[in-house]
C-alpha cells in the first residue's frame, strides 16, 4: 500500500483524486493534524481510492509543497511519497499536465448513503407543500418524491465564508453579497437561496439571514460533508468564493458553477475544471467584481 503525504484541504485532495481515481490500487493519505483539517472528510466517500487516513504534526503546507514529487506517475516512489497539485495549478498549468501519463478525471463518484441523501432532499423541500403530500397515496406509493417536489423550485447555492478569510482574500462582505442576492430576486423571485458552509464559514451569511425573511433562504451551514454535496447536486447555480465546495461542485456534473477568486489567484481560475464547462459557461471563474457584473453575467448567459 503506497503512501501518500499532502495537505488537509478538500480541494488539494480532489485534485490528487481527480490523478488517482483510475489506479488500481488504494492509497494510505497522511495529512497535517494541525486545523482546519478538511480533506480526512472525503475518506469515507472515496473507498474505491482511499485506504486510510491519518495525521502527523508538523507536517506544514511549504513541507509539502518543497518535498512534493512533480514527475510522471509511471516514476513515482512506490513506497510512500509527497504529493500537492496546488503549485501546479497556481503557477497557470493545467491538471491534465500534472502526473501528465495518468488520465484526469473531472467527475468523481461519492459514495453517499441513502439515509445522507434523504436529508439533503428533507433540507431542499419545501415544508408546507411536503406537508401537503404527507398523505397522499400518490407520495406514499413513492410516486410523488421528494425529489419531485423539489423541481417545483430553483435554488442558488451561497457560499461566502468567513469574515477573516473573506477580507484576507480581498472578497466580497456581507453588502456585495446581499446586492448581488437582490439583483437575482428582481430578475425572478421564485428563486431561493441555499447557504453553504462549514460551521466556521457562518460569519457573513449569518448576516445576511438576518436580513432576509426565512422563506428566501435554506439553511444548510453545519451540514456534513456528503448531505452538501447531495444539496449540491440539486441546485440550478452554485456562486461562492474559492473553496473545496466550489471544486466539489466542479466533480458532480452540477449546472452553473460561479467560482470567486483574489487576483493571487487568478492564474489558477481556468487549471483544473473540465475544459468543455470553461468552454460552454457551465463554469465560470472570475476575480472579485461589482456584484452587478456578475448578475449581468448570469442574465446575459441565460445561467438563471
């Protein structure tokens, strides 16, 4: 079992998986024990790649990032090695010329169980017309589902993270966010809004619940990993700063993916998603703007 050290963020770990997923064999994941630790999330969801996931202290991004292997897979150690893409991509370089003689993979299968999937469509269904259903023989026959009942609404994924990432990252407050949530309402009310989040990515969305009417919005903040990503699924766009959730909505087939970035950053924006979603606007990456040019965006492409 070969092992592999890298860093404990779920959109790393994507990456290498995206490389990994079509070997044969599993791996035994190493990663920092120091928080936020992520990526140890996907173990449970990646059996086909995953053997083990463990944490060693010290074990710091710039460790990995200076001892990371960077040639052809077919090279690599077959004991254990390091292992990160993100310099790869920062530096402008596409996914496909990472490990370049491995295929890439721009879907992934999660392995989500069916009790994580009812409680992603319980999230998303809207209570008063589930109640209507209750006792319908139509619903209790498994005729009507929940997932039918959804298609009845169109939900916008929210993901804005924390005050201090958020403001380290030069993102959007809780003004632009909310700006660029009126414009979408103006243009079609029927939409609800979905926020995303770990628990400590609460900060500027708890802000903007505060000042929307409960029926505007869902809740989902808090929500383990694979409830997310069956609510991911789900929506009609997904809009959010940089992030693991972004990626993960990049690996599932979803519709619209609008991904934030800092201008640190912008080399990486157009590296790792699948070139025919760059290509057809079913992802669209862009440095932080005037909400209203994302909204026109949105309009004009017929993304909402």
């Amino acid at each position: 079992m070969r092992t592999i050290r890298t860093v404990p963020g779920i959109g790393d770990f994507i990456f290498l998986a995206q490389k990994l997923i079509n070997q044969s064999e599993k791996f035994d994941i190493i990663i920092s024990s120091t928080p936020p630790i992520r990526s140890h999330q996907l173990a449970e969801l990646l059996p086909q790649l995953i053997n083990s996931v463990s944490f060693e202290e010290k074990l710091g991004y710039n460790k990995v990032k200076r001892n990371s292997y960077n040639g052809s897979w077919s090279g690599s150690p077959k004991d254990e090695m390091y292992l990160e893409a993100n310099t790869h991509l920062e530096a402008g370089n596409r996914i496909e010329s990472f490990l370049p003689d491995l295929k890439t993979s721009y879907l992934l299968d999660y392995n989500i169980s069916d009790e994580d999937k009812k409680k992603a469509a319980g999230l998303l269904c809207n209570i008063d017309l589930a109640f209507r259903y209750e006792n319908n023989d139509d619903f209790i026959a498994g005729q009507v589902t929940v997932d039918a009942i959804i298609t009845e609404y169109k939900y916008i994924g929210i993901y804005t993270s924390s005050y201090n990432n958020s403001k380290h990252m030069s993102g959007w407050g809780q003004v632009e966010w909310l700006e660029l949530i009126r414009l979408i309402q103006k243009h079609n009310p029927l939409y609800k809004f979905v926020f995303l989040g770990a628990e400590y990515d609460l900060g500027i969305s708890e802000q903007l619940m505060k000042v929307m009417n409960t029926k505007e919005y869902i809740n989902t903040i808090g929500q383990k990993l694979p409830v997310v990503i069956e609510i991911l699924k789900r929506l009609h766009c997904f809009i959010g700063f940089q992030s693991g959730l972004s990626i993960i909505n990049e690996t599932i087939a979803a519709r619209q993916t609008v991904m934030l970035y800092n201008k640190a950053l912008s080399r990486m924006m157009n590296t790792w998603p699948d070139p025919a979603r760059i290509e057809s606007g079913q992802y669209k990456g862009c440095i932080f703007c005037e909400p209203s040019a994302i909204f026109e965006w949105l309009v004009k492409n017929e993304k909402i």
